[in-house]
C-alpha cells in the first residue's frame, strides 16, 4: 500500500504543481495585458496636457493611480526621454520610475511588471506612457491557490488511503489466505484442505478456484493410488495365505514379521502366536524344509 500512497502524491503533486504554474504564467499575462490598457487610457487623457505643458493637469492625472494599489509609480515622460509628470505610491519607500526613459516597452521581473505606451497626437508622438505595478496581487491569488491545492491533496489522499485499504483487503488478504494454505499442504501433505473463495469472480476468485481444483484432483489421484495399493496387498495377502508352502518374513534382528497359515501349521502354532517373537526361540529352519523366507 505504501507503493500506490507514493504514486497517488506524487500524481497529485505534479498535478498542483502544473496547475499553479499555468496560472502564473496566466496571471503575469492578464496583468500585462491590463497594465498596457491602462497606460494606452491614460496617454490619450494626457496628450492635451502635454501639448500644452500643463504638468499641474498630467500629475493630477496621474494621481487617479492611487486607486490601484498594485500601481506603484507612473511617469509621463516629453519626446526627449524627460519626465513631464510623475506619480509614486510610496514616495518615501516605494519604487521610483527611471529618470530618462530608455526605450523598452516592458520590462518583467519576479517583483513587478514595468510597461511604456506612446502617447500620439494626430499620428505624432509627443511623449511616453510608463507605468509599473507589482505582483503583490498575483502572489495572493497563488497564495490561494497553494492553500486550496494543499487541501485538496490532503482530501486526496485520505480518499485514496481508504480506497488502497479497501483494495488491499480485497486482494491481499485472499491472496495471503491463499498461500497459508498452499504452505500447509506443503509441510502436512493434506490435500484435503481447500483455501477460501472470494465473492467475486474475477482473476483472484479464478485463481483460488484452480488452486482448489488441484488439491482435489491430487486428493482424488492420492485416494485412488491408496485403493489400488490397498487392493494389491488385499491380493498378495491371499495368495500368501493359500500357498502350499511356508511363507516368512524376518526383520534385521530376526524376528517374524508375517508367517503364512502352512508355515505356522508346520511349527504346530498359529500365526498370531509366531508373529513378532524371536525366530531362535521359536524354531530352526530343519522343522520347515518346505519354508521360504524373507528378510
């Protein structure tokens, strides 16, 4: 089960991971997007102070920013690159725009997002829009994002800890139960013994299925040789008993293990009276001249 929990996390992590990435990657594009709308608005509502050089009516322009506290700084900058108006959010700690303009359009940073637009008078342009603005509300959306990814992976696997479990207890366990048996069979030789079905008939349910069908066939086998065996002795045990002759058999040590009928008519005893006793102490082999022994 530790092998899937792994898995499921790292699925579920490179999942989170995808997901917050896109978005950034979404959000920084929205916000650039948003930004050099806003610069394009306000050159066009600062072109008339501009031509006029009314820098009182371009910073009180500019001044509108403060309701967009992700705007840090704007400028309105002359065709010679110089400021003509200026607005600073944080003036004693915040950012501050360029001097001189230099150019570039955007510009992007872990920090904030820095945009210029021209700002064009009948098809002529008379100055530059900059604005910059930081990535604070950026990083309170993925902020939310990591918090609600963070929650779901833990759902996540909660629901998939539960689900292995259930899974573990509908696989393992007759698969474990499956093998005690097969390892009793092993050390006793009982091939009477049948493991445990399962209520489903798939690949587990088939697999103890044919585990059962074998120890039956090899019970059946096993029973089958014993009744021939039985039968082949039942059959020599007659014909030793009805032979003419006298018929022992003596272990190492000499004593009888079976005597015949007419062996132990010879001897003047009966069979269960010889059977075990020392074959010394209960005659020589020159009062059976008609005995065959086995030892």
């Amino acid at each position: 089960m530790e092998f899937e929990m792994l898995t499921v996390t790292c699925a579920l992590l490179l999942a989170c991971l995808g997901f917050i990435i896109t978005d950034l990657v979404s959000l920084r594009a929205m916000r650039v997007r948003d930004l050099r709308t806003l610069a394009q608005i306000t050159g066009i509502d600062s072109a008339a102070a501009l031509t006029f050089g009314d820098r009182d009516a371009a910073t009180e322009l500019l001044a509108a920013m403060h309701v967009k506290p992700s705007v840090e700084a704007a400028c309105i900058y002359d065709t010679k690159g110089e400021p003509f108006a200026r607005y600073v959010a944080n003036p004693a700690h915040g950012f501050m725009p360029p001097a001189h303009y230099a150019g570039k359009a955007l510009t992007l940073s872990l920090q904030r997002i820095e945009v210029a637009a021209p700002i064009e008078l009948r098809g002529r342009r008379i100055g530059t829009m900059y604005l910059t603005s930081n990535l604070s509300s950026v990083r309170d959306q993925i902020t939310g994002y990591l918090k609600v990814s963070f929650a779901i992976l833990i759902g996540a696997l909660i629901a998939a800890f539960f689900i292995s479990f259930r899974l573990q207890r509908s696989i393992s366990d007759p698969i474990v139960a499956l093998a005690r048996v097969a390892g009793h069979v092993s050390k006793h030789k009982d091939y009477s013994i049948r493991a445990q079905g399962t209520a489903e008939h798939d690949e587990i349910g088939k697999l103890i299925d044919g585990f059962n069908d074998m120890l039956g066939e090899i019970e059946q086998r096993d029973r089958n040789l014993e009744q021939q065996v039985a039968a082949r002795t039942a059959q020599i045990q007659r014909i030793l008993n009805t032979a003419g002759e006298g018929i022992f058999e003596l272990d190492a040590s000499g004593r009888v293990m079976f005597i015949n009928p007419s062996a132990a008519l010879m001897l003047g005893r009966t069979s269960a009276e010889l059977v075990g006793v020392p074959s010394t102490s209960s005659f020589t082999y020159d009062k059976l001249p008609a005995c065959r022994v086995m030892v």
